[in-house]
C-alpha cells in the first residue's frame, strides 16, 4: 500500500519510518525506471489491492452466512430440546460427557456448554461460564471472523496459510 501511495503520489512525503523507508525505495526505483513503468507499476499495484478488498469482501459476506446458519441451527436445537429449559436465557446445555463450552453471537447471544461440565467443581463451572460470556461482551468473535476471512482471501500469506492449515486439520 505505502509503494502504491508513493507510485502515485510522488512528490508527497511521507512521514514515519515507514514513510521514510518507503521513500528511499522510490528514490533509488525512480532513477532507473521509465515514467510509463512506474504509473503501470503504481496500476498494478491498485488493481491487486482492489482484487484483495474484492475478494475479502466476498470471504466475509460468505463467512457471515456461514456463522447465522450455525447459529440458526443451535437456536433451532436450543428450542426442541428439554436441557435447554433450564430456566437461564441464552445458554445450551447438550448432552455429552466430555466438558466443554463456547459462545456464538447473535440475538440472543449463546452459550453452549455440555453436560460434562457439571460434573466439574462449582468454581471452575462458573469460570468457564464467566469465560465464555467474556467472549460475548468483548467482541471476540468480530477478531476471529476478520482473521479466518483475512485467511481465506490471502492464503499465499504465511501466517494467513498456516491459519488455514490448522483450521482444515480441526475440520477434517
């Protein structure tokens, strides 16, 4: 993004060391390249940014009716099943020895947890609950949609491929 601003606004200076360093770069660039190849240079660098904002965009709309299809389903199971009647809104309990928990948002956010956790002391039950409600209140769940669909529309990215790996591995 820096290349493309300096590409196509050449006589403004950058300030930071970013700025700087990306100056130098057009300086040392600029005296050995054509006029008409730094313009098509600063082109495709926006038009590569603006495949990327593209293609994030289609991730995320993709991602996000993904996650109301889950949430649909879990509110739709919350509704038909006898362990939610609980009395305590918001909160799933699904029938399974092994104790876990996570939340999804949505209207209502949800807490789904398994019944495994009540065979686990009352301090550490509370934990886990007041730990996934943290998740709910924090937004959470808005910095793990941004990377898993950063991670979708950059997988050449390292870090961004890894991520992808390591989601593909849970999944399969």
């Amino acid at each position: 993004a820096i290349g493309s601003a300096l590409l196509l606004l050449p006589g403004h200076r950058h300030e930071g060391p970013l700025g700087e360093l990306g100056h130098d770069c057009w300086t040392l660039f600029g005296h050995h390249v054509s006029h008409r190849l730094q313009a098509l240079i600063g082109a495709a660098g926006v038009a590569a940014l603006i495949i990327v904002l593209v293609r994030f965009a289609s991730m995320s709309v993709t991602s996000l009716r993904s996650r109301r299809r889950d949430y649909g389903a879990h509110a739709d199971l919350m509704s038909i099943t006898e362990l939610s009647n609980t009395g305590e809104p918001g909160l799933l309990w699904l029938d399974h020895p092994a104790p876990f928990a996570y939340s999804l948002r949505g209207r209502p956010p949800l807490v789904v947890a398994s019944t495994g956790l009540r065979a686990m002391p009352y301090a550490h039950q509370d934990a886990v609950m007041r730990h996934e409600v943290a998740h709910l209140r924090g937004r959470h769940h808005l910095l793990v949609a941004l990377t898993q669909d950063l991670a979708a529309a950059l997988p050449i990215l390292p870090l961004f491929r890894h991520f992808v790996e390591q989601a593909s591995a849970k999944a399969g």
